[in-house]
C-alpha cells in the first residue's frame, strides 16, 4: 500500500492522504485512483478561481528558429512562480501555441492538449491549481512565426 501511495503522489503530486483515500476509494486501482483524484482537484480548482494572481512568469519558446511564442502565466503567489511545476506548465502552454495556434486565449483553453488529447488546455491548467494549491490565470501570450 506504502509503494502505491507514492505512486500516486509522484503521478498526480496530490498529498499523502488524499493519495490514501483515494486509493481506499478505488480498491488499490492505481487508474482508478488517479481518476478520483483528478476529479476531487477539478473541484478544488473551480473552487480557487475567484483567488486574485498577482504573480507569475513570463515563458518564452523557439521553435526551429521559426515559431516564437511568448506568454504571461499567472498565479498567486512568487513562491509558486518560481517552482519548476509552474515553470513546466507554461512551457507546455507555450509548445502547444506553437503547434496549434489558437486565435485567441479562449480558443486555447478549449483545445485538445497535443501531448494528451483526453484533456483540453483548461483541463491541464486546473491540474496546475489543485497540484500547486494556487488558483493560475493564463493572462495572454503572442506567436510569431516566419
């Protein structure tokens, strides 16, 4: 049970309770667990929303000296700013800018997320908040391309 619970939390980086509920929950499922996980941090996250960002990043990303993407990912607080959990997080929203380049933030958030199209751009940002505890704003981002 001990290996399963840090199974969980090195996949889904929820704490070592909530990993052992779940995993109760799920009848020592891993997937399963990791549903009612993500599920439980959906929650969470919608519940964060209304919490004001006034802290972030700003990410650049390069692609093949011909796509640039630069965006302004907020969160809460300076400390979450500089973990390499939000860190990666804007780097990922900046890879699936240049690859799909959505029109607007709105469009981005409904995309399907090129490296896991069970989950949309929005769906990967709120696994940020209930991972990181914090609520995050993607605030806006520009692409150029040659």
């Amino acid at each position: 049970m001990v290996n399963l619970i840090q199974q969980l939390r090195d996949i889904t980086g929820a704490g070592v309770m909530e990993c052992k509920r779940a995993l109760e929950e799920a009848n020592n499922d891993l997937e399963k667990a990791k549903a009612i996980i993500f599920e439980k941090g959906l929650v969470k996250a919608d519940k964060k929303s209304e919490r004001s960002t006034g802290s972030g990043i700003l990410e650049t990303y390069v692609h093949n000296g011909r796509v640039a993407v630069l965006l302004k990912l907020l969160c809460e607080t300076d400390f979450v700013a500089r973990t390499d959990s939000f860190k990666e997080l804007a780097h990922q929203i900046a890879m699936h800018i240049a690859a799909m380049n959505p029109e607007n933030i709105d469009e981005l958030l409904k995309q399907n997320f090129i490296m896991n199209e069970a989950i949309t751009v929005e769906d990967l940002i709120k696994q940020g908040i209930a991972k990181l505890g914090e609520n995050m704003k993607l605030e806006k981002f520009c692409r150029y391309e040659l």
